[in-house]
C-alpha cells in the first residue's frame, strides 16, 4: 500500500550511468600529465571505457552482490575427499574477470604500464573493492619471479595474461593464473624473521617440501602463492603451485576463511603446509630481499587503492549535496558544508595526485626515480592509508542518516577503508621502513629532497615546512620515538609539492594553507577562511 504521505522528495538521484574515469579532474589531469603524448588517447580511451562500465548499474550492483554473498570454503567433497575449494557469487568472478580482461593484473613491459593501470585500479576498485586483493597480488608476483629466469619464463607469461580463468587446472593448461601470498604466522605477524615453516630440499635443485601453517593466506583460491619459509640457508621465498603439473592437487589445507571487518567479497584463509612441494625463488636465506619488490608494488596498490575509497566517497558526499535542500538552498551552497567537502575533496585530490606520481617514478625507471620511490611508497602506503578512514567517516556523515543506511554504499565502503593501512604492514612498519632508508641510503633522501625542492619557491607555507623537516631530519638521535609524526610530514610535504606544481591554484592554495600552514582544526570542514572553496568543490563533483 502506497499511502498518501509517501511522496518521495528531496533526494539526491543515483550516482549512476557516469564515466568515472573522466569525471575525475584530478586523476584525468594526472593521466594526461604523465603518458607520453603519443600514447595518450589510447591511454584516455582504455581509462574511458573502464570507468563507464565502472559507473554503470551493472557494476554497482555487482560489487553490492559480491558482498552480500561472501565466499564459502568447502574443505572435502560429498565423498569425504580433501578439495580445500573456495566458492565465489557470479558477481565476484565479473568484477574479477573484468579487471584481469582490462589489463589491471599487468603493467609490465607495456608502455606507461604504471600509470594506466594505477589509474585503473583506481577506477574499478570504486566499484567493489575486496576483488583488487588478487589483482595487486598477480600484478606484483612478477618482479619477484624474474629473480629466477627460469621460473619467469614459465609464470610471467600467464600471470601478465589478459584471460580470466577461474579453474583449478595444471598451469601449463592455461591462459591466465592468478596469484597469492602467504608472509605471516600466528607467532611473528610482520616480523617474517620469526617464521617457522621449514622448507626441506628434495633431490631435484630447487625443489622443497613444506611444512607449516600460514595465519593470513590472501586469496587462497589462486593458481600459485609466494610464501615463506626457513630453509638451511635461513628464511627464503617459494612458490607454491595449487595443482601439480600431472593435475593431482598440492597439499594445501584451508583450515578456515577468516571473518573481516570488511572486504567480505575477498577470501583470506588460514592454511597448512604438510609435505607441501613448493619452488625455491632466489638464493636460501634471501627471502626478504626476493619478495621486497612484490611488497612494494603492492603498497603502492594499498595506496591507490586508498585513494578509490576516498574518491567514491567524496563523490557521492559532494552528488548528495549538489541535490539536497536543507534550511532554504542546497546543501553545496551553504558556507559550511562547502568548507567540509572542500576539505575532504582536498585529502582526495592529494592521494590521488600522488598515486599516479608514484607510479610514474616506476614507469620512468631510472636509478634517481627508484631511490625516490624506496622512500616515497612507504610514507605514502602510511599517511594516505591512515587518512582513509577519517576521509570516509566524514563523507558518511555529509548524507546524515541516509549514509548510515546500507543502501547508501558508504558503510561498505566505511568497513573497507581501514584494510589498506593494516595489509602490507601497518603504521609502524611503514614508519621504520623509512627510517632504514633514511639510515641506510642517502640516495633515497637526495631523491626525495629532490622532488620536493622542484616546489621551492612556489608557496612560502611550503618553504617553510620543507625547512622545519630539514631541522627535524637533521637530528637522528631518538628518531624511532617520533617516526610517525616525521613520516607523516615528509608525506603531507611530498603532497604539498605536487599540487602546488599541478593543482589549480585554489587546490593548491587551500592544501598548503591547511597542511602546511598551521591554520586547521582536527575535524575536516576546519579550513581558514578566506579561501576560494566553490571551484574546490565544483572540481571534486562527478558530473552524470
């Protein structure tokens, strides 16, 4: 029954039926500022399709689909047979299966590989983001196999594939695989050192046995794994293929899925090696140093992925107010509300900015981009992570109860957005990685000082602060103590320099006003008045 109080007014249409790509200023502009003008509208027209079918229902409903429906471990068959199987909704293998088949599993070898598929996982992972997990994990598996020509040859082919195929089969029997990874236990966490899976030699070199167990395997569905283990040699990198090349499956007991707090979509399984046969990657007693590259070129995926979350945040909070009246206008009229989506649409603008920055350093290749980014990934994997969640707790609350509702879309993307500062390592390891290098290489602090200083001169605010870091940085002695607060500075800095070289004015200003100059509260909607927030904002809305 219909009554005659039901007229629905006063609320915002779907955000639907939009090009996420090109109603991203932020994320069109870095694109067109980092692709090679020849390359360039191929580039746009790739990003363009994606971010339509992106935008659409269908997509939507999709991811809404994928998390309504998590995965189901089956252990044994009906017949008492150990399979160790994941199910998956229909939903999940289109958002997995449409990923692979746009390229986001492969930005190797392929010409501005970086920056097209950064920008492209930013584009899809706003559909649903729980899937991105397996892509970031089979994109990052491939520097860590070339340390084995070899292995490389074999894998890299399948891995960097454009095919989706979801069954369990022989490798050698298909197109595309998809990767995982297994680095912690439930007595070390992100102390990897403290592993205790051992890893036997068997007569054939390069071959081993398994035994242990894996607290956190992510993915465990997928065709192989990199993992852990303690060799003779001291704690060394494997691969672990699902099914052995004569089809029998390898010995790879999920002993349960865990609960998340959010990224439901996504399995993450806890798993048992038992006379496991895996193959070694790189030398006995190197582990750390053949998967550092994997875990890099995933950081930079928790940092993209960050930057998904806060911008489909911020552009539903900035579409609901464009449509909401409340106390005689619309709500993106009012001075305050602009204030607060101003500021949020600030925050998104600087991850995003420097997202795509980052994956140009790894396009570009060169020793200077590379020490840059030794330093550059692990204070961004930690401040633009840590900011996801205030970023999307705010927009939440610019739909007032509406956003609470599930309907809404933004309590998932409430649950998700703690994952990204927690997955790859947490706060603290991030904060110590970068004192290492600040320690250890020299390189890496030129490179950073570097680019920043390509900013000097540009906003005094920003002169000021690269100063008071100099001063900070100049002292060493404690610095462990107050690691977090010099990263967070070197990121908000490094954040500072690109838009103050590429933002609109406006954007850069009221960055550098906030950020760097001291005149902001604790609350996002705190910055100082006057600044020019309507271009701000109107930048920030995607437009359908």
């Amino acid at each position: 029954m219909a009554g005659t109080t039901h007229t629905v007014t006063n609320q915002p249409p779907p955000l639907v039926g939009y090009d996420v790509f090109t109603a991203d200023r932020a994320l069109l502009e870095a694109v067109e500022r980092h692709v090679a003008p020849g390359l360039l509208q191929e580039v746009r027209e790739e990003l363009s399709g994606l971010g339509r079918s992106a935008g659409s229902a269908q997509a939507q409903a999709w991811g809404v689909q994928a998390n309504d429906h998590p995965p189901k471990l089956r252990t044994h068959d009906r017949y008492g047979n150990r399979v160790d199987e994941v199910e998956f909704h229909p939903a999940w293998h289109r958002l997995l299966g449409k990923a692979v088949t746009s390229g986001l599993v492969n930005a190797w070898g392929r010409p501005g590989g970086h920056v097209r598929r950064t920008a492209g996982f930013l584009v899809w992972s706003q559909t649903e983001a729980g899937h991105g997990c397996p892509v970031s994990m089979t994109h990052a598996a491939v520097p860590a196999l070339r340390t084995d020509p070899a292995l490389a040859a074999e894998w890299e082919p399948r891995l960097t594939s454009h095919v989706y195929d979801p069954a369990l089969r022989p490798p050698a029997l298909k197109t595309g695989v998809l990767f995982g990874m297994g680095m912690t236990e439930k007595q070390g966490g992100s102390d990897v050192r403290a592993n205790t899976t051992r890893a036997e030699p068997l007569a054939v070199e390069g071959e081993y046995v398994l035994t242990g167990h894996k607290w956190f395997c992510s993915a465990p569905m997928s065709d192989g794994f990199l993992v852990l283990a303690q060799a003779a040699g001291g704690l060394t990198c494997f691969l672990v293929p699902r099914v052995m090349p004569d089809g029998e499956r390898n010995v790879f007991r999920i002993q349960r899925l865990k609960e998340k707090l959010g990224n439901r979509s996504n399995a993450s399984g806890e798993v048992e090696f038992d006379g496991t046969w895996a193959r070694r990657v790189g030398e006995e007693g190197r582990g750390v140093r053949t998967i550092i590259e994997m875990v890099a070129a995933t950081r930079l995926d928790c940092v993209t992925g960050a930057a998904a979350l806060m911008r489909q945040a911020v552009a539903q909070a900035v579409h609901h107010a464009a449509y909401r009246s409340a106390f005689g206008g619309l709500l993106i009229d009012k001075p305050l509300m602009r204030n607060v989506l101003a500021d949020l649409a600030l925050e998104s603008e600087a991850a995003t900015t420097l997202a795509l920055r980052l994956a140009a350093a790894y396009d570009a290749g060169t020793e200077q981009e590379q020490a840059f980014l030794r330093i550059a990934v692990p204070a961004a994997k930690y401040w633009v992570t840590k900011r996801c969640t205030p970023v999307v707790t705010e927009a939440l609350e610019c739909l007032g109860g509406n956003g609470y509702v599930e309907e809404s879309g933004m309590p998932r993307l409430l649950r998700e957005a703690p994952l990204n500062s927690i997955w790859e390592g947490s706060g603290n390891v991030q904060a110590l990685d970068v004192l290492r290098a600040l320690q250890r290489e020299p390189a890496a602090l030129n490179a950073y000082l570097t680019e920043v200083g390509r900013a000097r001169g540009a906003d005094h605010r920003l002169d000021r602060a690269i100063k008071a870091l100099l001063t900070e940085l100049a002292d060493l002695n404690g610095i462990e103590a107050r690691a977090r607060r010099v990263v967070e500075r070197m990121a908000v800095v490094l954040q500072g320099s690109l838009l103050v070289r590429w933002a609109p004015p406006e954007v850069a200003d009221a960055f550098c006003a906030s950020r760097l100059g001291g005149d902001w509260g604790a609350a996002f909607g705190t910055l100082p008045h006057p600044l020019d927030l309507v271009p701000v904002v109107e930048r920030a809305r995607a437009v359908v």
